[in-house]
C-alpha cells in the first residue's frame, strides 16, 4: 500500500520586493522560488538540491513559516497551512520543525543545552514532565544527561547539531526541514549524523525534506530526489533511478561533477559554460537555456512543464528525449 502524503506544496512562489527613492517605490521583485511543486510522504526522505543561491533554504523556510510565501499552496496531512490564521497554525506548528545549517548560530550561547531543548516543551507540551523529555531526547541523539548544564560553546560542530536535531525531536514532529544540516561539519562527522537521522526516521517515522548541494550526501538519505534550478524544480525522481540515468542536462551536469575516491579512474565531466541569469530578471523561457548545449529558439521563448518519463520519474525539459536518446 502506497504511503499517504503528509506535505504538499503546489505552485508556491516567494518572491522578495526591490525598493528604492526615499519613498520606497517597487521597482522590481527577486522570483527566488518560482512556482514550485512536490510531494513528502510518510516516513519518507525527498532531498532537495541545487546550487546556492537556487531557492531550497526559502523553500524550506516558506514551508514553516518562517518566510512569507507570496503565492501557492502548501497542504500539511490535507490542511492548507498558508491561509491559517496564527492561532490555527499554532496548533500544527509542533508538526513541523526545522534544523538550520550552521549548528552555532542556530543555538542561543546564553542558554542551557537542557534550556534549549526544554523552551519549545514548555511552550507546547507543558502539561507534561519536561526535565524527563529533555533527558529523553538527549539521550536519543546520542549525547548525555550530563551535559545539560553545558552551554553550546562547550561541544563540538557535530554534537551542536545533535543538540539542534534533539531541540527539533522535542515537539515529536512528523516532518522535519533539514537545512544542510551537515554542510559545516567535517566529513567523518557528517556520516554519524546522517546515520543518526536515518535511525531516528526509522524508530520515530519521520519524514525529512534533506536540502543539500551535495549530491554524493543526498543519494544515501534519501528516497526521492528533486533537482532545484533558480526557483524551479527541474527533474524529480526516485534517488537511483536519478543517478542511473538523469535526464535533464542540469542533472547530468551536477552528476558528472561528484568526485570519485579512485584517482585511477577517469570521468567525463560536463564542464557548464554560460552565464546563470538573475532572479531580478529571470528568462521568460528555460531559465536553464543561458548555460545549456541543447538549447534552441523554444527554449529561449517556452517554459517546459514537468513530464513523466517513466513511473515517478519526472523531467521538465524539451528536448530530454532527443537529449537521451
């Protein structure tokens, strides 16, 4: 039986305003997500990536609210939350956590590792034993009851994150945004964490939206993967399949672009020439036609709608059977 989606954005569009003068008049807008679609079920994993700069954190932040979506729709187990009033979201906002990239900035050093995990128990779940939860959700990410009374200056990158992910588990949330939760840590670290968060999935039947820019990290987290280019999702497909036989240009490219760990062995790597337009002022067409060997006159003039390749693979591209022909 096909688990059931538990998020689901359609169309959503974040676009920030340009002003200028002593009046502030708009005099134009940064598209930075651009009518953007996906599907997150149940206990599953959709990695969302891209280059900086292509809209996943305003992705994700827009999903939580953190960010104010200027248009689209964003569905949580069926209830559109985009429209709710701040008391109805209120009640769901426990459902839907996040956990920021950089695991220093994102912890108050002022507070507590127990006082940073029990502020939002406190403020959702007060009725219930917060010291025991703490201790609970601590423990579950590995580190000790111990350390409580430590500030966050005290650990190490890969245990803050641990201390950002328990913060995030304490709301016993059913998704979960991870914001390239392990970009800044050390590569060895970087495995115990991905680790740690596929085992907290399996006990606790999380789902994740994994936004990265590294593929090689992605590919071991995920189930789907959704391929983001300037506001646009590009191609999105079950995670092997995308690797086994990527479709868009994009995607080969990024592909061909992870390294190999045998320095023996070679690789054909699609080098990108071109320039990458600018939000402000983005093609009417293909955004990706500026840096695309394929590109032809109705790349330049027609945006291409998502299509489905094969069962759940999808690719938003003119010219992606004559490419993989």
């Amino acid at each position: 039986m096909e688990s059931k989606a538990i998020l689901e954005v359609r169309d959503l569009e974040v676009y920030f305003p340009i002003k200028k003068g002593l009046l502030k008049k708009k005099v134009g807008e940064v598209k930075a997500v651009d009518g953007l679609s996906f599907t997150l079920k149940r206990g599953e994993t959709l990695g969302l990536v891209g280059e900086s700069g292509c809209g996943k954190t305003t992705t994700g932040k827009a999903i939580v609210k953190l960010i104010e979506a200027t248009g689209g729709e964003i569905y949580y187990d069926g209830r559109e939350i985009l429209n709710m009033s701040p008391r109805e979201f209120k009640a769901i906002r426990p459902k839907l956590q996040m956990i920021f990239q950089d695991p220093f900035s994102s912890l108050n050093p002022r507070m507590t590792v127990g006082d940073i995990i029990a502020e939002p128990i406190k403020f959702h779940r007060p009725q219930e034993n917060i010291q025991e939860l703490v201790e609970h959700y601590l423990e579950l990410t590995g580190l000790k009851k111990e350390q409580l009374s430590r500030y966050p200056h005290e650990f190490s990158g890969g245990q803050r994150q641990r201390i950002g992910i328990a913060r995030a588990l304490a709301l016993n949330p059913e998704v979960i945004i991870a914001d390239e939760p392990v970009s800044a840590l050390d590569v060895s670290i970087q495995a115990k964490i991905i680790n740690l968060m596929k085992r907290l999935q399996e006990e606790l039947g999380i789902a994740y939206l994994f936004i990265a820019h590294d593929l090689s990290i992605v590919k071991h987290i995920s189930d789907y993967i959704a391929v983001m280019y300037l506001g646009n999702i590009v191609e999105l497909s079950p995670a092997k399949e995308l690797y086994q036989n990527p479709a868009h240009p994009y995607t080969k490219a990024l592909i061909s672009s992870i390294p190999i760990p045998d320095p023996r062995k070679k690789k054909d790597e699609i080098i990108l020439k071109g320039e990458i337009p600018s939000p402000l002022d983005a093609p009417s067409g293909c955004k990706f036609a500026t840096r695309c060997p394929y590109a032809t006159t109705k790349c330049n003039n027609q945006r291409p709608k998502m299509e489905v390749i094969s069962n759940n693979h999808q690719v938003a591209c003119h010219h992606w059977k004559k490419i993989n022909s």
